[in-house]
C-alpha cells in the first residue's frame, strides 16, 4: 500500500530547533506538494500559535518517499553544517 502522506518531524537538541517535513506524495495537481520548516525549540513542547518558524523550504509534487526523505536529510545536514543560520 502507498503511503499519501510523508510526515517526518526531528528535534536536534545542540541547535535548539526542529526540522518537519510535510509531503502529499501520488498528487501532482498543484506546483508544491510539500515543505520542509525549521521552527526554534521542540514543537510538543508549546502550543501550535506559539511556534516559531525561522525556515521553510518549499518541494515541488512528482517525489518519491525517497527523494523526499533525502530532502528532509539534506536541511538538516545545512543546519548542521550551519549553511542555514539557526541563531537569532
């Protein structure tokens, strides 16, 4: 069975931010189909209004699970490697 939603959220507890990824994978009637976004502190630990986005990374429709996963991968090694800044 296919997959509609890739839903993948990962805490990285030295920069103090989460990464979550959000993908409707088989729909190709819009330009995006998904996103990544960068939000300061966990997410479980606030309220949803008080979630503080400081990135976002917009994924156009026609990936697979993989190649999503990949892009999920490929922001946080850019936080990691501090290519997108984290600090403020």
């Amino acid at each position: 069975m296919v997959e509609d939603i890739y839903i993948k959220r990962e805490y990285l507890d030295d920069q103090d931010v989460t990464v979550e990824t959000n993908y409707r994978l088989g729909f190709d009637a819009d330009r995006t189909c998904g996103f990544s976004r960068v939000f300061k502190g966990r997410l479980d630990d606030k309220p949803e209004d008080e979630n503080y986005e400081i990135y976002q990374e917009l994924y156009e429709c026609g990936l697979n699970s993989e190649e999503v996963e990949k892009r999920h991968k490929k922001v946080v090694q850019e936080i990691l490697e501090g290519r997108i800044d984290v600090d403020f």
